[in-house]
C-alpha cells in the first residue's frame, strides 16, 4: 500500500505529521495523548510546536462568554 501510495506523490510521513499538527491545535494535549497512546510530555510538545495554546483558548472562550448577554 505503501508503494501505490507513493506512485500516487502521497508522502505518508509528510501527511502524518500534518494530521498530527493538526490535532495538537484542535485537542488538549491530555486528550490527544489518550487517544493516539502516547506518553502526555510528546503529547505537549506536538502542541506546543503546533502553537496550540489551550490555556490562551479556554480564556478567549471565558471573555466571550460575558460578552454576550443572557437569552
């Protein structure tokens, strides 16, 4: 599969660590280490090299919620 994939210009190394990075931005760095079996601190650096700052993130989210005013 390997092979075909490359015949086809699919990097697998080069799209794995894409879906990584991706990952560290989307999910807490305890979450993703839970999910894909990895120690937490790999975990943490995946995110941080992906610049996914959760603690900057779950700030924002508190800001907008007393921004908006109740239903």
């Amino acid at each position: 599969m390997g092979e075909r994939l490359r015949k086809l210009d699919i990097r697998l190394a080069e799209s794995r660590s894409a879906t990584l990075f991706q990952l560290a931005t989307e999910l807490p760095a305890a979450v993703l280490a839970r999910i894909l079996g990895i120690d937490i601190t790999v975990a943490v650096n995946w995110q941080r090299a992906a610049a996914g700052d959760w603690a900057a993130y779950a700030a924002d989210v508190s800001q907008r919620t007393k921004e908006r005013p109740a239903p």
